[in-house]
C-alpha cells in the first residue's frame, strides 16, 4: 500500500558526484506486507526527511521510488516483484531516476534482484535501515551518529541461542549480516497510519524454530526495545495526538524475555495504560503458550486495554503442529480459549491457521474444521501453506497440490463466515465506542471505522449510515454507535 505523504513542489539539482541535493529530492514510498514493515518504512521515511528530502504520494513527482517487499509466503513474494516491475516502468518512462528496493526481499534475493533487474539502483536490508539515505544517492553530510540502538550480546540472549532456539540456513547470493538494531524512540520516523492511530514496534525478530517460517533469517534473533524507550515512544505519540496505539512485533508476549524481564508485556501494557491521552492500546502477536494469568489480569483490569488477543494457532491437528514445530492441540487450545473467556468475558478472539502443510491428511483437517466450528473465533484467517526454501519444512516429503490446498483453505474460510456471521448478528443492538476512520471505500454516503473488536487493516470494519442532526463527525475521533445490521464480516452502525 503507498506511505507517502503529501508533497510541495520544488527545483530539481544533482551534483558533480551523482548525488542528489536532499531539499530538491521528491521521494516516493511503497510499503507492502505487515505492520512491522510498515514502521520500518516509517523510520525510512522519517530519515529521509531528516536529511532534507520530501516525501511525495505522486508517483509521476517522484525523484526516487523505495519499495519495501515483503517475503514471507509466495504471494508476497510475487507481489512484491511485481510491484518492482511497476515501479521500475515509471523509471523507464518517467523521470524517476532512481529506484531503490528494501526489506524482506532482499534477505532473500539481494543478487537475484540486481541480476534480473537492472532498473534498481540500489538494495536495503531488513538490517541496514540506516544506509536508505546513500542507497537513495542523497548527499547528507555531515555525518550524523546512527539514528538506531545497535545491540550488543546480552547474556540472556546468548543463553536462549545457547538452548537452540534460534538457527539460520545458508542461502544462496550474499546476504548482509543478520541484523541487530532496534529504532527507539529518538529515531525519526515520519507515521503513515490514518488520523489518531499509530504502531509501535516494541521487538524484532524471533527466535521460536517454527518449520514453516523463514522470519528468524529474515529478521534475526529476538530482541526487545528497552522498556524505557517504548514507553518514551508511546508519550511522545500521545503528545502528537496519537490516540490508539499497537505494540507489534513478531511475538510480542516474549517482550523482555531476553534482558530478564518476567511478564515484560503485561508490565508494559500496564505502564502504557497510565499515558492520559491515549484511549486503546492492544498488541499483536501472542505466541498460544505464552498467555500468562498476569497477562490476562492486566487485560482485564484496564479500560484502555483492548479486550482483543490475537493468537495465530496455525493449526489443531497435534499431529500437523508438531510437524510444525509449534507443539499443542485442540485439546490444550480449546483449555487456553476458555481460560482467556473466563478471564476476560468481553475479549474479542482472532487466530490464524495454515492448511495443507506437507503431509496433512484428511483426517488431520477435518481436526481443524471441527476445532474452528466449536471455538467459534470472532475473527480467523487462513492461508495455504507456501514452500519456503530455507524452512526446515521444504524439505518434507508429501506435499499437497496447490489445486487440494486451496480448496481445503476455501472451505475453511466458508466454515468461519457462517460462525462470523452468527456471532456479528448477535451485536445489533449494542453500542460501543467507534474511531472514524474516514468516508467508505464503497460510497461517498457512509462513514467508516472501527471498534476496539476490530485491530487496525485486518479485520472486517463498521459502516455508519445515520448521523445525528447538526453532527459533523470528524476524523481520528471517537464516537458512541449502536450496531444495526451485521454481514459476514461487516457491521452498520448509527452514530448516537
């Protein structure tokens, strides 16, 4: 999706380098995949502009293009190619001059890219954030010190490697060294989200061995911000006028597990909970064991706290999650689920399963059909299971075709939508707080946003389509709504 900002015209000048002057620099930005990747395209932008460049939403105005990939299933990985390929037409037929590829893909492929397509000028790694000024050929001096908090071994970082939960493939092509940096909050980062609602990455990396994934070589080992950072962060946020705010990260409930910390997330939530002007906080991810009572109480005991877990379960068939590496089963998940609704009766559930991993059967899927219709999630996702070269499950034999996965993932999702729509029918009536995020994709004659029930772009969204008289709603503010419709996914709601 683009994150750009507005721009404002200005001369253009290159020197006798081949650097460009910052201040008559347009740069645009595409930012694809997850949150996390956005805050990286963020703290990119936020340096770029430091150094004097502008950000520009016209791709026709633009000096420069970065396109921050996504690598982690093959969609992504194909969309982001593709998305390369437009950008390298605007510097083809266009007066683009340079064209710049960071993230995820480029741990991957770095010297795949540069062979195959020349058009790009210059490649940033998950891990080199800091050179996006010099890839962009933007003549930034004097040196500044590195606007990211480089880490050093920490001794219970070396004791989790030491247990072997962390390993790396070797790939094909030169790949930079694993990253170990952390943005905190002096880092300049320039927020693409809507009005009033902003993300912070509270961690990086993972160390979990989980046979489907490639984000520990893509992203590197676990490590937590220091809390004091997240929490200036979080202050300074509010001060701007941020009002929701997400912790992300690849598993958030691990959050200071690496310097020590017991029940770092909890112990954050509640710190955070205190900042007057923030009105909901929430966190995606939670790893399924790692949901601890403190946890939960915390969750509980704060109004600000959304009662929202996000828990990617990724399966329930026992056997198919140890193939997985991720242990557990419906049994022990369905202990959890009841565990999270007796502690938080309100709390809105949303999970994520992978179907057709190698070797699933169809015994092991009706498993997972039938744990979807009795856990009856308020929100779920599905994908199909993507050979990963590097994860540990690529090398596993009976692979399902994309034909059987697919249709095992489209019957899953039809299993969900009727539990969706049972569950969303059963909130006419109710009214909660509502964040107005703006007029409707669909028609210029309804407003749109979400309740604390629904996390920023991945959930279904509330329609409004009754204001009252002398209303004149505004955006990134918070309102009272009472639902009256409920679709598959979406909710109608008046304001009252």
């Amino acid at each position: 999706m683009p994150t750009t900002i507005p721009n404002v015209a200005t001369d253009d000048a290159t020197d006798a380098t081949g650097k460009v002057s910052a201040s008559s620099t347009k740069v645009g930005f595409v930012s694809l995949g997850c949150p996390k990747n956005l805050v990286d395209s963020e703290v990119m932008m936020g340096m770029l502009t430091k150094a004097g460049a502008e950000l520009t939403s016209r791709t026709e105005d633009a000096d420069i293009i970065v396109v921050n990939t996504c690598s982690f299933i093959a969609s992504a990985q194909q969309e982001s190619v593709n998305t390369i390929l437009e950008m390298a037409r605007h510097k083809t037929n266009g007066h683009v001059r340079k064209l710049v590829v960071a993230g995820c893909l480029v741990e991957r492929f770095r010297d795949e890219i540069r062979k195959k397509i020349p058009e790009v000028d210059a490649v940033v790694g998950t891990g080199e954030l800091e050179s996006i000024i010099a890839a962009a050929g933007i003549d930034a001096s004097p040196k500044s010190a590195s606007p990211f908090n480089i880490l050093r071994s920490r001794p219970e970082g070396e004791a989790r490697a030491a247990q072997g939960r962390f390993s790396r493939e070797t790939w094909d092509g030169a790949i930079a060294d694993l990253p170990n940096y952390l943005y905190d909050e002096s880092t300049p980062r320039v927020l693409a989200t809507p009005a009033s609602t902003a993300y912070i990455k509270i961690a990086e990396g993972c160390d979990h061995p989980c046979s489907f994934c490639i984000i520990p070589q893509l992203r590197g080992k676990f490590r937590s911000r220091r809390f004091e950072s997240v929490v200036a962060e979080a202050e300074q946020l509010a001060r701007s006028g941020v009002r929701e705010i997400t912790l992300i990260g690849q598993d958030t409930t691990c959050y200071g597990e690496d310097f020590g910390l017991k029940d770092g997330l909890a112990l954050l939530l509640e710190k955070l909970a205190g900042i007057q002007e923030l009105r909901w906080i929430r966190f995606l991810y939670a790893y399924p064991n790692k949901i601890s009572d403190r946890l939960l109480e915390t969750i509980a005991h704060h109004e600000k706290i959304c009662s929202y877990i996000d828990v990617p379960l990724q399966h329930a068939s026992a056997g198919v999650l140890k193939r997985m590496k991720r242990g557990g089963g419906a049994d022990i998940f369905f202990h959890s689920i009841e565990k999270m609704r007796r502690a938080i009766p309100e709390v809105t559930l949303r999970t994520s399963f992978i179907v057709g991993f190698p070797g699933e059967t169809e015994k092991e899927f009706e498993e997972l059909c039938d744990f979807v219709r009795q856990a009856e999630f308020d929100w779920m996702g599905a994908f199909g299971y993507s050979d990963q070269e590097g994860a540990s499950a690529y090398g596993l034999e009976e692979k399902l075709s994309a034909r059987e996965i697919e249709q095992r993932r489209k019957r899953l999702m039809q299993i969900q939508r009727k539990v969706s729509k049972k569950k969303k029918k059963a909130l006419v009536g109710q009214e909660f707080d509502f964040l107005l995020q703006g007029t409707s994709e669909e028609t210029d004659l309804l407003l749109e946003g979400r309740t604390a029930m629904h996390a920023p772009e991945i959930d279904g969204k509330v329609l409004i389509n009754d204001v009252p008289e002398g209303l004149e709603p505004q955006l990134g503010e918070f309102y009272r709504c009472q639902i009256t419709e409920a679709h598959d996914y979406d909710l109608v709601a008046k304001i009252v």
